[in-house]
C-alpha cells in the first residue's frame, strides 16, 4: 500500500493520523 501522505486540508478518510483533515 502506498504511505500515508493525504494532500494538506484534505478532510476525509485519512490512511493515517496525518490524512484526518490535518492541514
């Protein structure tokens, strides 16, 4: 599975701590 790395501001279902609308 590719890393954890959402876009910033990205409110949604984040693979990890930093994708839970972190940004």
């Amino acid at each position: 599975q590719a890393p954890a790395v959402p876009a910033p501001g990205n409110a949604g279902p984040g693979k990890s701590d930093k994708g839970k609308g972190k940004g």
